[in-house]
C-alpha cells in the first residue's frame, strides 16, 4: 500500500472499526477465513482464545510505510492478562555506501527505498504474555517444533501465540494480517476473499492453462496429480 493510500484509507479504517465493534467474533472469523491464519490456528485452545479477541489495528510507520505494527485487543479471557498483544516489523534500513542514495527524489522516495525487501529490511519483535496460568499458557503447551533439517522453518509452528512470543515469523503470519486481512477486513468476514493472494496468483495462472486448452479440443488433458 502506497503512502498516499494509507491517508486516504485509514479513516475508513477507524469507521470500519467501530461499526464491526457491534458484530459479534468479526475478527477472529475474518482471521480464519485466511489460509495462512488457518493453518496455524490448529488448536482448539487457540481457537478459545481467539474468540476473546475485539480488535484488530495496523499502524504502518512514518519513515517507512512498508513497515508496520500489529496490535490484537481482548476481552477479560481466561489465558492471559494482557488486554493488547503487539507485534512490530520494525524498519531496518540497508546500510548504503553512497549518500546520494538516501537523497529522496520529488516523490520523497529515495534509492534505498526501492532496494527495499520485508524479509531482509523488517525486523519483528517479541513480547512475553503474561499467561494466567500454566494449564492455560498455550505457547508452553505447544512450543515451535525446531526441524532439524531447516534451521528457518519450524516442523511445527505449535500455537498461533508463538507469533507474538517468538522474534522469528517464518510462516509470514504478520505480512498475511497486515497487508492482506486488515485492509480487507470485511471482505475475509464475508468469505469473499480466500487463500491469500499467492493462491489468487496460482488459480488465475491454471484458469489461463485451461482457457489455452480449450482452443485446442485434440489436445489430451494432463492427469491431475495425486495431492
């Protein structure tokens, strides 16, 4: 989302967030209406502690617009005490050796900015919450499984609360709320939206695979593969 876009969304954005004030688990079904969400919302546990959630906010950062901050409000829950859970992707701009490059142009946009990359130039946070006690304490009952053979990606991602407790984001969970869900909140509510834009990207290229197909009737369909 572009700077200018940002101005003129986010009042809508602080509308939008009142009236879904009024409609009950607004979030916690647009959240598991994305795939990425869904996957790591596995535990019923998980699920429980959801449904106390009232808001969902996404501040993007001033000298960065790409840069962002992710804050989830609860309700009185029985897991944790903490009424707000953040997690920053701060901006950590890339070391440039020739000034100029940080010289913005008429846009306000500098060389640095277009080398921009969110998995080298966003650095997450972490926080501890304060979970009410050990039966209810989910990221101690379903740690991150480290897999031996990749070092990035955990074997298993355990609870969906590893997201606010561990640095590291390697399944992309925060990119998936605050550049896909939030800026389309009621669209993921609805069911309108699916997957993820990826997911989008792959079904228009195998819609384009079978419209090719269909001009040639001689040509034999491929087997589908076995999933």
């Amino acid at each position: 989302m572009e700077r200018e876009e940002i101005k003129v969304y986010t009042p809508k954005y602080e509308k939008r967030r009142e009236i879904v004030k009024a409609i009950d688990n607004f979030w916690p079904v647009a959240l598991m209406h994305h795939d990425v969400v869904l996957v790591h919302v596995q535990h019923k546990s998980d699920q429980s502690a959801l449904s106390y959630l009232q808001d969902v906010w996404v501040t993007r950062h001033k000298d960065e617009h790409r840069a962002f901050t992710i804050e989830f409000t609860f309700k009185e829950n029985p897991f944790f005490s903490d009424k707000v859970l953040t997690k920053e992707f701060k901006h950590n701009p890339p070391k440039v050796e020739d000034p100029a490059q940080n010289k913005p142009n008429e846009h306000g946009i500098t060389d640095a900015m277009l080398e921009f990359d969110s998995d080298l130039h966003l650095d997450p946070s972490t926080i501890k919450i304060n979970w009410k006690d050990d039966d209810h304490n989910l990221t101690k009952l379903y740690p991150r499984v480290v897999d031996d053979e990749d070092d990035d990606v955990p074997a298993e991602s355990g609870s969906f609360f590893n997201f606010f407790e561990q640095k590291s984001d390697p399944f992309g969970i925060g990119e998936a709320i605050g550049i896909e869900i939030f800026p389309n909140a009621i669209d993921y509510f609805m069911g309108d939206v699916q997957g993820s834009e990826i997911d989008s990207d792959e079904e228009d290229d195998e819609e384009d695979e079978e419209d090719e197909e269909e001009i040639d009737l001689e040509k034999p369909r491929p087997k589908k593969r076995k999933v």
